[in-house]
C-alpha cells in the first residue's frame, strides 16, 4: 500500500478512484450523482448534465483543482486494524511482524474475504455553460482499484508461506559449530518452533497446478489516467413540461497499472502490465518479453494509451423531476509496455516468509515477482477494454431546500476495475440555511457492504466558491467490524 499512497500524494499528476461517482464531493454523501452533478462534475457520469445550463446566475464557468475521494473495505480486518496499516503506509514504517501462529491466523481470516479499495484524483476540471449552446467541459482524472478475494489455500500461502501447510517438507539450514553450511530435509508437521528455525524453502511432493491452488480467487487491479473532453446540450423542450438533454464525452487515457488474476473451475486466467514505477522484478522473464520497458523521471511512466466514450440522456419533467441514463467507459487500452501472461504450472516451492502484516498490496510482487507463485512469459501487447458501466437515476426537486433521488450503476463488462455486481444507491440533500447543504444516503452492492454515506457543502448564496467533505460510509465511525474507511473533499472549486 505505501506506494499507493506515496503516489496519491504527490500531488497533482498522480492517482485515484472512485468508481461510483469520481472524485465529485459535492455528491458523495448522496449515494447517488446521475441526476445531481453538474458542470465539470458530470464529466465521466452523464455527460447529458452539461445542458441544464447555470446553476447560479451569471456564473457560466467553473473550475476545480485537487478533489479526492478513497473508500477501503475489508470483510476481515476491524477499523482499528485497517487504520494501522494506512498510518504506517503513509509513514512510511512497518507494523510489528507477525508470528507464524498470526500469520496462520490471518490466512483464515481472509481466506473468502473480500477487500476493496478505490480511489479517485481529479487534478483538474473546467467548465463552460450557456443555456442556448450547451455545456463544454474538461477533466483530468486519476482512477485506482484493487479488488482481491483469496481462496482457502491461496490465503494461507500467501500470510504464511513456505511454511505453509500445502508444503509437506521443509529445507532447514544447520549449523555446524563454525558456519551455516548444512541443511536438512524436515517434516513440515512436526512441532518445531518455526520462528527460531533458519527455513530455506518450502517444497511438496505432491505439487498441484495454480488453477487448483487459486481456484475461487481472484485479485484485480487498474490504474489508468484520463483527460475527459464532454459536451451536452437541450435537444427538446415543451414549454414547461418536458424537456430532453443528451450528452457525450471522448477521452484519451494512459494506462498505468492493471493486473488481473483469477482462478475458478480449473481455470486459471491472469495477465498483467504495471509501470516500472513499482519496481517488480520479473526475472528471466523480462529479458526475452519484447515490451519490456525502464522507469524514466521521477512520475510513472505509462504502459499503456488508447481512447474512450461516455454518452448520456436526461428528461426534465415540471422542472423538478430529473431522469438520467448514461453509458460511461466505453472505449479499450492497450498495453504496450510490461505485457506478461500467465502459464498454469505445478507450485512445487517457495521460498517466500508470507506478508508480514495486513498489507495485501505488497502481495503484487509475491505473484508477479521472479520469485512470486506465477510463471509469467512477456507479451507484446494486450488490448483490454475499459470497466464500462450503465447508470440509471433519478431525482426531484422539493421546493428551495432539498431534493432526492436513486441511482442505479451496473457493471458492462468483468474487466479489472469494475464493480462486482450492481450498486444500488437512495438519498438526497437539504438546505437548513441557504449557504450549507447536509447529504445522507443508503447504498448497497456495487464492492462494498450496505453503507451509509453523509456529508455536507459549503456554498455561498453567490456561488463564487464551493467546499465540503463526505464519507461514503457513517457506519464506520461506529462498527468495529467490516469497515469502510473512506473520504471525499474538494477546497478549490470555483465559480465566474
């Protein structure tokens, strides 16, 4: 996780993601934004917004820098322990080790478990709005996800490691008075104090293909950049009843990072192209792979390009009922740079410790490393489409002070970093006093539990400036299991 966060926080050229409803704070305590998000915010969830045209008098173009939102769940830590990790990640320090007996512990504990983190970095958007001509709008997005969720056998390969029960033997080094310069070949189930032993390897007789080993998991990741040009406008209009909007958006994208593993019914499926950024060594692997590629500067480079579309429609009813249905993240990359595959092959040994700590991230190198689970061959390139995703919402006007709404998000597709299944979200806003707006909701589906997102906004009655801060989930200041620790905020959106 330390180079995740270590990249979020380098500024304005980095990363993020949130699939649901971008890096939008101004909607995130709503659980809902097809219908509600306006100017450069509707960018990358229905472009058909752009038409309704000023949301404060006179104020025709807005501009945004630095909003972020993240959402990190896990079906098996507690908050407390999930805080850990994140402070030492941003630290940049290590937890206590774990002992074996933890370690054996932890593998059962997230062995069908699932873990999701998301996060959005929208460095900079801008807008221009005129009720005759439409709205143009531009943004420059950074999108992350990982999902993973470990079979039995996998989890505890992975927390425990060579010493693992999947390894029937153990090769130990002696000492022989003068030197470490012996070894022997042990059991792997006596009751030895593995902690004070000097394990080289783990190895088994009995050696199963991966397919097997990681049957009923998987682990996904995606990391791309974009630069999201929209425009959308009126189409229709009926004196006061009805009014049509239709909207699209073209992007270019830089593909960073995706990874994708999973294994189920005896097949195995993995492939994997990451920036050199992360520093995973590949081994003999990376010198025959023709797209192999080195780190240059000091920001990732990129290992992958290629385009996308967003289109969108809205139908306004009596000025208070808004329906939208957008089809966002069309388009596909292709990655040119660190391409690998996988081959389904017999894990005879290892001679990994196991994670020391709750950090599935660093996970990366234990599959894709020289010496990780996975046997990887180079490609040359790889085209993979885009997590694109269909929305359904709806809201309505109630007098000055509030409005509600749902929305409905279905993935299009079983690429890395898409939604699992469809996310379900209620809720609405309202104003106590005309510069301070408070946001509650429910969501469900989608990564995550049922959740409880909240929030609120700060706009003055001229709109010159806009500030807030969500959380895409209450439950959590007050759960001590099953957590989603999450934040959205956004200080620097302004108005002309």
């Amino acid at each position: 996780m330390k180079y995740i966060l270590t990249a979020a926080l380098l500024g304005t050229s980095i990363l993020g993601f949130t699939q649901q409803n971008l890096s939008s704070f101004t909607t995130t305590g709503r659980g809902g934004a097809t219908t509600f998000v306006t100017d450069y915010q509707a960018v990358g969830i229905n472009p058909a917004n752009l038409g309704w045209g000023m949301k404060f008098d006179n104020k025709k173009i807005a501009i945004g820098l630095n909003e972020m939102t993240y959402s990190l769940h896990s079906e098996a830590l507690s908050k407390q322990e999930l805080r850990d990790e994140i402070k030492a990640a941003i630290q940049n320090k290590t937890l206590t080790a774990f002992t074996r007996e933890e370690k054996i512990q932890a593998g059962k504990d997230f062995a069908d478990a699932g873990l999701a983190f998301n996060m959005d970095y929208g460095s900079f958007g801008a807008s221009y709005q005129n009720e005759k001509i439409g709205g143009f709008a531009f943004r420059i997005n950074d999108r992350f996800q990982w999902y993973s969720r470990l079979g039995p056998v996998a989890s505890e390969l992975l927390f425990v490691g060579k010493t693992a029960s999947y390894f029937d033997s153990l090769t130990i080094v002696q000492f022989n008075g003068t030197s470490y310069d012996t070894t022997q070949i042990a059991n792997n189930d006596a009751n030895y104090d593995y902690d004070t032993l000097d394990i080289i390897n783990g190895f088994t007789n009995t050696p199963d293909l991966m397919s097997q080993i990681l049957d009923g998991s998987r682990l996904s990741m995606n990391w791309y950049r974009e630069y999201n040009l929209s425009y959308g406008r009126k189409v229709f209009e009926k004196d006061s009843t009805i009014a049509i909007f239709a909207g699209v958006g073209l992007k270019y994208l830089q593909g960073l990072a995706i990874m994708d593993i999973q294994a189920s019914d005896g097949n195995l499926e993995a492939f994997s192209a990451i920036t050199p950024f992360f520093d995973i060594d590949y081994g003999n692997a990376a010198n025959t792979n023709p797209s192999t590629i080195q780190q240059e500067g000091f920001l990732p480079n990129a290992v992958g390009q290629g385009f996308g579309y967003d289109f969108g429609i809205n139908v306004l009813l009596f000025n208070k009922l808004k329906i939208g249905l957008s089809y966002v993240n069309g388009g596909s990359i292709t990655y040119d740079g660190n391409v690998y595959s996988v081959r389904d092959t017999l894990l005879y040994d290892t001679e990994s410790d196991g994670l020391e700590n709750y950090n599935l991230f660093q996970s990366i190198s234990d599959f894709t490393g020289e010496d990780g689970l996975l046997q990887w061959d180079g490609l040359a390139e790889k085209e993979v489409k885009l997590p694109s995703m269909i929305r359904f919402g709806a809201s309505y006007r109630i007098g000055k002070i509030a409005e509600i709404g749902f929305d409905m998000i279905t993935p299009g597709n079983e690429v890395p970093g898409n939604l699992e299944k469809t996310l379900i979200g209620f809720g609405g806003n309202i104003n106590p006093i005309p510069w301070l707006q408070l946001q509650a909701g429910f969501m469900t589906g989608g990564n995550y539990d049922a959740q409880i997102p909240v929030g609120f906004v700060v706009t003055p009655p001229s709109g010159t400036y806009e500030f807030g801060i969500a959380s895409r989930d209450a439950i959590t200041f007050f759960a001590k299991n099953g957590p989603t620790l999450s934040l959205s905020f956004g200080f620097m959106r302004f108005r002309f």
